[in-house]
C-alpha cells in the first residue's frame, strides 16, 4: 500500500526538509545541462521543457521540417516514457517521509539512463542515429526525473515555468510564498547547468557527461541517508 505525500507539507523549517529542498535545487542543475545539450547538439529541441517541444513538433509541421518534428516528437516520447516508467517506482513507499527512498530508486533508474546516454555522447559522433538516441534517453532521464520530484509534493526540478511564475508573483505582492528560496535556487541551479552545458558542448564536449552526472549521483548519495528520516 502507498501513501501520498502532502503537498502542503513543504515548509522547509526543519532541517531535514531543508535539505530536502537543497536536493531538488541541486537537481535542477543536471536539468539546465540537459536542456542546454539537447538545444544545442542534439537538434534545437528539449530534454524537460515539452511546452516549447510540442511548439516546435508544431512549427515542423507548418513547415514542412521532417527532422525537427522528429526530434521534437521523439523528445515528447521519450520524456512521457520516463515518466510512466518512473511514477510506479517512485510511488512505492509504506511510511510517510521527508524523502520517500522510492524516490532514490527513481533516481537511480535516471543515473543508470544517464550513464548509457555518457557512453554513447564518448563513443560516437552524436550525429544521425546516435543523436536521435541520445536525444530519446535523455528526455526519458527528465521523465524520471520528474515522476521522482512530483513524489516529493509541489515542486519540480525539470518544468520550471510554474516556478518562475510564483517567484515573480512573490517579488510583485511582496509576500514569501511557500518554498519560496527553493523556487528561486532551482531557477538560478537550472541558468547555472544550462551555462555550463552550453560552454562545454562549445568548447570541451567530453567533459560534458560531468556536470550532467554529478549533481544528480550527490543527490541520490545524500538522498539515500535522509530517505531514513520519517516526516
């Protein structure tokens, strides 16, 4: 039997939801790299952002850009295949947790997608077929990602456009929303790894895998520690 997060529950005032939140933030980092190598070596679509590729299967179409509304299509794909992969694993809990441990399993799923993903970026030349697979599994690996981040309550690591809205509604009213510094530390984590993914697909691609890796294998480390902590 499963039990539901509380989607209310996410003050952030103890210490354990603090981390909590600094994990997600951390996360949006492998997000933003994500992102920034799909747009730019995997042919200007998204990892996470499904809003702009459902635009962009669009604009194909119109268009008559067979390719583009491949890429945009297989992304749509690939990110709605991570997450019906993903929602089953991460619901799986029978206590009620600051950091359900399913949630560590689903992001384990997403290390391992990722890792295939590593080995074909070093290995071939990201063109034709290869880009077309890279391009698939790293939408998958945001599928998880958010069927993961969705377990923990109303937050998110990967569709942020929610999230920039209540920041700027908070700075606009002048209130603190709820979760308010995990809001704005996930939309900075995420310019962050779009930056740094943009600067090494430019200038040093085999380093590429780093920024996209090690964010998310320091959450899953950490996470699986405070995956013990009862709410």
């Amino acid at each position: 039997m499963t039990d539901e997060t509380d989607p209310q529950d996410q003050s952030g005032g103890d210490p354990t939801s603090r981390v909590r939140d600094g994990l997600v933030v951390l996360l949006a980092v492998t997000t933003g790299v994500a992102d920034a190598t799909s747009f730019l070596a995997l042919g200007r679509v998204f990892s996470s952002v499904m809003t702009g590729n459902m635009v962009l299967l669009g604009v194909g179409a119109a268009t008559t850009d067979g390719g583009q509304a491949l890429r945009a299509g297989l992304a749509l794909a690939g990110y709605a295949a991570g997450v019906l992969a993903g929602v089953p694993v991460a619901a799986r809990s029978s206590r009620r947790r600051t950091w359900p441990i399913a949630v560590t399993m689903t992001l384990g799923l997403e290390v391992c997608v990722l890792v295939g993903a590593t080995v074909i970026w070093e290995v071939t030349t990201r063109k034709g077929g290869s880009q077309l697979v890279l391009l698939t599994l790293l939408a998958f690996a945001m599928g998880l990602q958010s069927a993961a981040v969705r377990r923990l309550g109303q937050m998110s690591s990967t569709y942020l456009t929610s999230t920039f809205t209540g920041v700027i509604a908070g700075l606009a009213t002048r209130t603190r929303p709820e979760g308010l510094p995990r809001s704005i530390g996930v939309v900075l984590a995420a310019i962050t790894g779009a930056l740094a993914g943009g600067l090494l697909v430019r200038f040093c691609p085999a380093w590429l895998p780093a920024p996209l890796l090690l964010p998310l294998l320091a959450v899953v480390a950490r996470s699986a520690v405070l995956a013990d902590h009862p709410r």
